[in-house]
C-alpha cells in the first residue's frame, strides 16, 4: 500500500505553503497532489512557488500531480483549468470541467470530489485515460470492493481518503466572507486565518463541522487504522492522507509505521490521539452507519 | 416561445394536479433509490407511471423521468432497469446524474432523450458541452450556485438547451457534491436520494422553544410564535468562532418568478419547480402562477405581482445566486 | 390563488362541548369502521405507507376535547377516539380544519407545517408517508361517508355541505377551480 498527500485544502501564506514540500520532500510517502483545490482567488498568492516544489518533490523521487478546482465557474477558473495541462506533470480531475480540457489521450488522475460510485462510470473514466482513481470519501466498504474488481479489469489504481477532515460540500458562496460580512469579491481572504478550517459547532456547542471559505469539511478528522487490512486484501494500493497545519509529516509517518507492521492496528489511532487530544477521530463512511462514527474492535 | 415551465410530482395525483394546472412538462421518479427524491410515501411504480405518462399527453404536457442518483457499485442493474422502463412508459426523457448511466443509456437507449440533472453540478460550458458531444445530452438543470450573467455567458457558448430553478427549495452546496446528510445520518443525496431524512428527524416541543434534531445534532431552535423549519443540514443554526447564526444559509426557499424577463433574455429554455415531496394543492397553485407569468411574459404584459410566499419554507425566500450579492 | 395567507377556522365550539360528554366507544367502533372502507376504496394509499402501515398515529385537533388514535394496520385500520392527547409514536396535531383541510387537499401540509399550524412530533418519517399517501388518494371523507349510508347518501351530502359552509371545516374535497 502507498501513500498518497492529497492538495492542501487550506488556505495558508506562501511561505508556509512551500515549507510543507520542503518537509513532504524527506517524508515517507509515494506521491503528492498538490496546487488550489477549493478557492481560485487562493491560487495567485502561492502560484509562483509551485514549479519549485515540484521540482523539491520530484528530486526527492515523488510522482506529482497538480489538481483542478473542486468547481469551476468563472472565465478565469476555466483558463486556470486549462493551463493546468501545460505544467508538465500529470492532473488530477476534481471536476469534470477539467477532463472537458485535457488534450484528447492525456493520461490523468481522478480526486476524491468526482463522483464515482460505480463501475460504470470508473469504466468511462478509464477508457478516458484515467490511471489512478481516489474514491469520493462517503462510498462503504461493499462499493470499495466491487470497483476495486472493477479496476483491476480496467488497468486502474484505487485510492481511499485515509486521513484528514474529510470535504463534504462545495458551494459558489464564501461562508467565511457570509460570517465576516462581506462580499464574496471582497472577502479579504478571511479563510487565512484558520489553517484547519474554522470549527462549527451545534448550538448545544457539540462539535460538528468546519468551515473553509467555499468548502465544508467534517469537524472529525478521518482515519482508516481500523480498515488498512480489509482495504489491502479489496485491492485498493494507495491511502491519501490530508495536510493538516500541526505535525503532517510527523502523521505521514505514522501511517508508513502502521502499513510496515511497526504500529499494529488501533496503535496509529492512539498515537495520533497522543498527539493532538482535539484531534477527534473518525471512520463511519467505510464501516459505519453514519460518517461521523468512530468504530473499533 | 413561451418559456417552459416544468413541474415536480411526488405522486400522480401532483402529477394529475400539475398538468391541468398548465404544467408543460412534469417530472418525477421511480419509487426506490434511482432518484434524489426517494422519500417515504411518495414516487410512482411502473404502472403509475405508465398511466401518469398517458394522462400528460391526453392533456398535451411531457413527463420527464428523473432518474438522478448514482448507481450503487454491484447494482447498476436498478437503474439501468429505471432506464429502459421510463422510456418504456413513454417518458419525453431522462434526467441523469451519472457519466457511467449517461454512457450507458446513450449506448443502449440511442432515441431517448437525454437531460444533465442539477446532480451533476454541470456549472460551465466547457463541461456542458462535453456532456453533450460525449452523450448527446440535450438540456441542462443549472447548478442553483450561478448568477444571471453566467447563466448568459454559458448559453451563448452553447446549443444544449438550459432549465433553472425558479422556485421551491434551494440547495446551498453545489448539488451532487455533498455528503453533508450522509456524515450526520449515513444517507445521501447521492447514494440514497435523500438529504436530512425524515427518518433522522425528531422535534422536541417543550412549550417554549420547538428543538429540531438531525441524527442527534440539534439544527434549529426556535421559540413558540416563530415559524418551524425542516431541520435541513445546511440551513441550521450554528456556531463558529464568536458568531452564532445561520452560518451556510437561511431558513428561506428560492422564489425567482420575479427574475424571469431577466432569465428569458439570458437564454434559458425551462423553469424548473422544486417540490415533489410537496401536496397536490400546494404544485397546482405554484404552477398555476408561473404559468401565468410565463404566458404574460410572452404576451408582452408585466408581470403578476408575486403571492407564493406563504407556500415557502421559513415564509421567507430569496432570489438565490442568481444576484451575485448572495455568494 | 386569491388569499396568499392560510387562514384557519377553529372547530365550532358546540362540536367542542357535544365531545366532551358523547361515548368514545360506539365513536371509535363507527370511525373504524369507515376508515376500513376508506382504506378498501383506495389500495395505492395503503401501498404508498409502505413499512409505515402498523405506526401507531395520533390525529390530535386542538380544538376538539378529543385525540384520534389511529393504526392503518396493513389495510384494516383501527380507530380509537380518547379524551386527551392520545398515546402513539407519531403525533400531528393542529386546529380539525387544518387537519381536514390536509386531507382533503384543501391546503399543503409543508406550508401549515412550516407556518406552524400544523405540529408534528414522534416518528416524522411515518408522518411523512402517511401526508403522502393521502394526499395521493384525493380523498373526499364527505362523499365517503355519504356513499357508506346508502338511501340516505343524498341528505347526508346536504348535510355535510351546511355544516361545511357553517364551520369553516373542509368536510369534502373542494372542486378544482381554474383547471387549464
């Protein structure tokens, strides 16, 4: 099993942005996604930096990829769209508008926000050119198992989100700038100031979700400890795991200790636990009833 | 040409309702998961359907079968069988959310008509036209995140025919891609067609305030004289950092009616009705007014003054991302 | 549409004071039998309750001294009429011209709910099925309860109409005005 470092979906400044490559380049994982995900008004403040962690990650022996925005809408969010294919490594599709957009036989990955539920439409995709698929984080066991089969037939890599807030929705509205007043145009990017997503709590003050400018992600933080070894025997070759702004790398090498045999099963969620108490965990989309549950042996 | 209104129906008596109201077209769906509305009690079986598609062409109007959730992994078959059923009973089309469906029924179903559902969250004409020139999808159900102008702009990029909602209900997040409902309650938009089910709902009336649970998450609270909203996960009342509110969006529903002239000039084809879990009597009204509108529009009269607000959720509504100031 | 806002009529008070001193049980023993009828004449309503078809409901007008427990029992429906707020696991209560007014199509049950004049509380998804599958049936309880008195059908009819325009209370299905 590989491990794969899914796109910041955070909002965080330059700097601090290019240090985590930096960090990512000495970490024990296969492959990093990286570029805006979420907010294409993000993109121009970290722009720039992207060739040179490319460049970091690829000397330091990583396959990288660059992903599309999560929703395309605007003019310039299809221009940045389309010049993600000159960029020279390969695109992870999170909307199809980026598909829309590849040269015809480029071969591309898929992300965690296209829907494939099926092996329909992983077929499609894959007679599209998709190499590698990253399944939407709410499909159950049952579905990772029959298009695990469904892959191999059709010469494809799976993908789970394996850590991290898990992103639930999408939305054209800012609800960072809707909290703070203030038009979505002149939001003066009042998502930079949580480098995790804001909480959102219920009014009975149980947490529940978080905040992300245009996003909604889960308030827990996904961890598939408890299912590495029915996911192996699935077939699925890779875990993606989230950036998160305190001990990524640190996390990054948890999951490596766990897939080698070094943490034994309910040991890398104790650890992770260890670190950070606030860090409340969960994985229910898999094995659960809801996606908010925590079940363990 | 007259804009084409095009009505929800739960149940074929909604249906029945909806046409001599003036419905041009209807739609609707198979009574099990193939569609975002598979609530308790309503939707139609086979022969229903069959009959409803029958009474709409004696009375001239179409029915469009919305079979818009995503296939489950295994049992593609469910929905294939939605498929070759609605164009069996006569369906005018298909509403589909899914490429892997949309391959399928462009290969398999050649002469059916083929919609692209709002759960495909279909936002430029990039993307559109790909739906198009990939499966020869005909028509569109706009995402509900764009404002007029864009709505233009994709119109005048493409020759797919475009359907927007103008009123009922209003999804904050871009459809198809939330799993907000089934993170609190493990089922889904997407995987169920439910969003916020009933079966996770409980209200607690203590004579004071009125609480409305989701999954055990409490969405509203509301006091004794004020109105009592479905406890619809993004339209809760939450808490973030000092602020406490409706943090995603109001209790309010989208009523457009009055956006129309607006909507005709940026190209649109159809006005689509949310509500097929709403009454017989509440569609028939609703129908009735906007056909109303559409055959003034045509007819180079103003437009009737609005009076649906008391129909809507909250008793409040809101004209939506259609005016950019919502974002 | 002409009157944007719902308005909704409370019971008659004489039919408040009647019930409060008529036995419930020979009114059950006839209410059931009716809704056995009911039930009979419109299967698609039965079938449209799905799992929801042995939930114990309670029908409570606010107005009325009375609650109605109702259980559709796979198509048999057994109706009890107790003094009080009635014992179930899912519970719509509102002024009777509201809750007839539900059944008969006269007004929308997300509307009377949302605006507050109808409450529900218990089991929301039995509710749920149950709002659907009537108003699916287009029922017309008035003519129901006519047709059920056979000679008498045409003065009970004429009955039902004075009592109508008297209360406020839908007691039939209003006729559809400005069809297409």
């Amino acid at each position: 099993m590989q491990l794969t470092v899914g796109p910041n979906q955070f909002f965080w400044a330059a700097d601090r942005w290019a240090e985590l490559y930096q960090e990512l380049a000495s970490a024990p994982v296969d492959r990093v996604v990286l570029g805006e995900q979420v907010c294409s008004k993000r993109l121009p403040f970290f722009q720039e930096r992207i060739p040179e962690a490319i460049e970091v990650l690829q000397a330091a022996g990583k396959d990288v990829m660059l992903t599309s925005l999560a929703l395309v809408t605007l003019k310039r969010e299809r221009k940045q769209t389309d010049a993600l294919a000159e960029m020279g490594v390969s695109v992870e599709v999170n909307d199809l508008t980026a598909l829309a957009n590849l040269p015809e036989g480029m071969a591309f990955t898929v992300g965690p926000l296209i829907n494939v539920y099926n092996e329909g439409t992983l077929n499609w995709l894959a007679e599209r050119g998709a190499t590698r698929i990253c399944l939407p984080p709410e499909l159950p066991m049952e579905s990772v198992e029959v298009l695990c089969k469904a892959a191999q037939d059709a010469g494809v890599e799976i993908e789970v989100w394996g850590h991290g807030r898990l992103p639930l929705a999408i939305s054209g509205r800012c609800y960072h700038a809707r909290m703070h007043k203030r038009a979505k145009d002149n939001c003066q990017f009042a998502c930079e100031d949580d480098p995790d997503g804001l909480d959102v709590r219920t009014l009975e003050d149980q947490p529940f979700l978080a905040m992300n400018g245009v996003q909604t992600l889960s308030d827990t933080y996904a961890c598939a400890d408890e299912q590495i070894e029915a996911l192996t025997s699935a077939g699925v070759t890779a875990l993606r795991l989230s950036p998160q702004s305190k001990g990524f790398a640190e996390i990054c090498g948890l999951y490596r200790q766990r897939l080698g045999g070094d943490l034994g099963r309910g040991a890398l969620a104790e650890a992770l636990r260890a670190m950070d108490s606030e860090m409340r965990l969960s994985n229910g989309f898999l094995t659960g009833k809801t996606g908010v549950e925590w079940a363990a042996e | 040409m007259v804009m084409e209104i095009v009505c929800p129906a739960g149940t074929p008596a909604a249906l029945r309702a909806a046409v001599k109201a003036g419905a041009h077209t209807v739609y609707c769906g198979f009574n099990n998961e193939t569609n975002a509305r598979n609530f308790p009690g309503l939707n139609f079986d086979r022969e229903e359907m069959i009959e409803g598609v029958a009474f709409a062409k004696a009375h001239g109007s179409k029915v469009l079968v919305a079979i818009n959730t995503f296939p489950r992994a295994g049992a593609e078959h469910i929905w294939h069988e939605a498929v070759a059923d609605a164009q069996a009973a006569g369906a005018h089309a298909v509403i589909l959310a899914d490429v892997g469906l949309l391959a399928y029924a462009a290969k398999n179903h050649p002469n059916l008509r083929l919609h692209l559902s709002v759960q495909a969250a279909a936002a430029n004409a990039d993307v559109i036209n790909m739906y198009a020139r990939d499966f020869g999808v005909k028509r569109v159900v706009l995402p509900r995140v764009l404002s007029v102008p864009e709505i233009a702009a994709i119109n005048a990029e493409t020759e797919v025919e475009t359907e927007v909602f103008v009123f009922g209900g209003l999804c904050v997040m871009a459809e198809g891609r939330c799993s907000l409902s089934s993170y609190a309650t493990g089922l889904s938009p997407n995987m169920n067609g439910v969003c916020s089910p009933a079966s996770h709902v409980e209200y607690e009336d203590d004579g004071e305030t009125l609480d409305a649970r989701l999954g055990g998450y409490t969405i509203h609270r509301v006091g004794k004289d004020e109105g009592a909203p479905y406890p619809t996960l993004c339209k809760g009342c939450f808490k973030a950092g000092e602020a406490t509110g409706h943090l995603f969006e109001d209790p309010v529903s989208l009523n457009a009616e009055q956006l129309i002239p607006q909507l005709e000039k940026a190209g649109v084809t159809a006005l689509k009705i949310e509500g097929r879990q709403r009454s017989r009597s509440y569609v028939a009204q609703v129908v009735r007014n906007f056909r109303r509108a559409v055959d003034a529009l045509d007819a180079g009269q103003p437009m009737p003054e609005g009076f649906l607000a008391s129909l809507s959720e909250g008793q409040a509504t809101t004209t939506g991302a259609y005016k950019k100031t919502w974002r | 549409m002409s009157d944007p806002q719902i308005s909704i009529p409370t019971a008659p008070r004489v039919l408040a004071s009647a019930l409060k001193y008529v036995p419930l049980a020979p009114l059950s023993l006839i209410l059931s039998s009716y809704a056995c009828r009911v039930a009979k004449n419109h299967p698609s309503m039965m079938r449209r309750l799905g799992e929801h078809n042995k939930t114990d409901f309670v029908l409570d007008p606010t107005d009325l001294p009375i609650s109605i427990e109702m259980n559709p029992n796979r198509g048999y429906p057994r109706i009890t009429v107790v003094r009080g707020n009635g014992q179930g696991t899912a519970r719509i209560a509102g002024p009777l011209a509201a809750l007839m007014g539900l059944v008969h199509g006269a007004f929308d049950g997300d509307a009377l709910f949302f605006s507050r004049d109808l409450v529900i509380e218990g089991d929301t998804a039995a509710t749920l099925a149950l709002r659907n599958a009537i108003d699916d049936a287009e029922l017309d309880l008035g003519e129901e309860m006519a047709g059920a008195t056979g000679p008498f059908a045409r003065q009970i009819s004429k009955l039902l109409t004075f009592v109508e325009r008297k209360s406020g209370v839908p007691l039939t299905r209003p006729q559809e005005v400005d069809t297409w």
